[in-house]
C-alpha cells in the first residue's frame, strides 16, 4: 500500500495471451490509482484479447507495440502472472522503475517482485485488488467493480471452480452493490460468439477423444484449424471447458499450437475436477507449465501429435501406478 501510494506514475501489465482476470485487475487497478492522482498506463497485447475488451476502460489501454520503453515510471505492477517468464514482454523487467516491481497474483510459482501480493490459489488476482482496495479506503466505482467482476467470474468459471469461497462470493455480493450490469457483463463474456468461432467449436467437437475409460477427455485444434475459420487464439479461450463437460471425465486437455501459426509448439490447457488422479497442475508441471490445481496450463516443443504421444505416455504411468 505504501509502494501504491508514494508512486506518481505506475504502469500496469499482465500476462501473454491476457484472460478476463489479468484484464478486469489491471483495469481495476489502474482506475483505482488514476482516482488518486496518479498517472497510469495499462499495458497490454490488445490484440491477443478476447471477450474482455468488450468492459468499460478498455478503450484506455495502450496497446504493447505502441509503448515506449524508454518512459520514465515510478513504479511496474504486474498482474496475474506466475513467473517473469510469462509477462507480456520480457522488456518489462529489463527497466528499473524507481520503486521497483509489485507483483500481484495468485499463482506464486515465481515471486518476481521487489514487493510480492500472492496469495495462491486465491480465485482470482481480481479478488486480491478488491481486498486492496478495501484495505486503503478506496471508492469502488461501478466501472472498477465491474471490472473486479469480470476478473472473479471468468477465473471461476462463473463461481463453479474450487476456487470459489465464502469470501469470493461475500466479494461478489459487494460488486453487486456498485451497482454493475452483471446480466450484461455475463451476456458479453460468455453468450457473444462469432460465427466463424462456432466453426471453430464444431472443429474442437470433432476432435473429442476419450482415454483412460472416459477419465481423460482431450480436444485438438491446428493450425488450419484456425485459419480457415479465420479465428485467433481468443476465439478459443473457453474450449478447455468442452472436454471437462463429458460425463465421467476427470481430466481435460485442450491441445492446440502457439502461437497459432506455429505447429512446432504445442500448448496444453488443462482442467480436472476434484479426484481426479491426476490434477491439471501435475500435468502441467510435467511438462515445465504452471498454474492452480485445477487449472493449468504448458507448452510442448512438439507438434500437436507427438505432444498427445508425450501426454498419453505420462498419463499411462501415473495410471497404472
């Protein structure tokens, strides 16, 4: 809080590929401090957003290729991102903001800060801004409750996940008393799809397969896939949940290339549910990813078939073991 308060001039960034929370808490911070005099920059890869850019304050952020890094700051905030590694660009940490870098998350596979907010596990970085905008008194507008809301309700999967508390939900009842447009925030996340992403859907349908007796259920997207849908990797940020929907499956993963035009790299994004024998954080971890326990995700420097063969071949052992 003292970082916050002494900082002038703060620039706010998350994580590559940014979801609803890395977008609803940098937002969220980024009003909150704009409120106290301060002058905010939220730094992300614009284009690599999906549904989220659709909430009030986007129009604000300064899209990564237009940023100068040779801005003088007070201080970097960096949100929802586990390691260095996974920061939008890596140029972030090359400067030396006078104040240093606050990294606020709930992952904690890295504490990369020279001040670190991480509470893993927690349901969302979302969640974390609201209980520090709690702590230091200041006023929830209805646009930066809206965009805590947008960071807790995707990070939750709509309050379904583990994740979820007594206390995300208490969280969640105080938005609502800011006066948001829940109805409509959830309509533009989770109900708006553009026709080509539904043929990009039916693609991932397509490709279900099931292992392990149906404990394991995988879907797949290429590179053609995607662009003869002419879709990007936002088209897709909810796939991961269509495996995890078949009846008497444990473990989902969600196999496609990235960058999307690259098949050599294959990502895996992963779901379980709770005992499951193998959680989605095991599985990532196996192959040098990161995430919460039911929710992770990693990247194989492999085609998408051979990662398949990679991942099959580790589910097999811890299976029959």
């Amino acid at each position: 809080i003292e970082m916050l308060r002494r900082a002038k001039s703060v620039v706010i960034t998350a994580h590559r590929n940014p979801d609803g929370d890395a977008v609803g808490s940098c937002l969220a911070l980024g009003g909150l401090m704009r409120q106290q005099g301060k002058f905010v920059q939220v730094v992300l890869p614009k284009k690599d957003v999906g549904a989220p850019a659709s909430i009030s304050g986007f129009e604000e952020v300064v899209d990564l290729h237009d940023f100068d890094f040779n801005t003088d700051f007070d201080l970097l905030a960096v949100m929802d991102c586990g390691s260095r590694k996974r920061i939008c660009s890596e140029q972030f940490m090359l400067c030396r903001p006078r104040l240093g870098v606050l990294n606020i998350d709930h992952h904690g596979a890295e504490l990369f800060g020279d001040i670190n907010v991480v509470v893993k596990d927690f349901s969302s970085t979302g969640e974390l801004v609201f209980h520090l905008a709690q702590a230091t008194g200041w006023t929830l507008t209805q646009q930066f409750a809206e965009a805590i809301w947008t960071a807790i309700v995707t990070d939750t999967d709509r309050f379904t996940l583990p994740a979820t508390t007594a206390t995300t939900l208490q969280c969640a009842a105080t938005l609502h008393a800011c006066g948001i447009r829940a109805a409509w925030l959830n309509d533009q996340l989770f109900r708006q799809c553009k026709p080509n992403a539904l043929q990009l859907q039916a693609r991932a349908l397509k490709s279900l397969e099931l292992w392990h007796d149906g404990t394991v259920a995988t879907i797949a997207l290429t590179t053609e896939d995607y662009r003869q849908t002419r879709c990007t990797k936002p088209d897709s940020d909810s796939f991961p949940l269509i495996p995890l929907s078949v009846a008497g499956a444990k473990l989902a993963v969600f196999f496609y290339p990235r960058p999307v035009d690259n098949p050599l790299v294959t990502r895996i994004s992963i779901r379980s549910r709770v005992g499951s024998p193998v959680t989605a954080l095991e599985l990532a971890t196996a192959f040098g990813g990161s995430g919460h326990t039911h929710s992770a995700a990693a990247a194989i420097s492999a085609s998408i078939p051979e990662a398949k063969q990679q991942v099959k071949e580790f589910l097999a052992r811890r299976f029959t073991t």
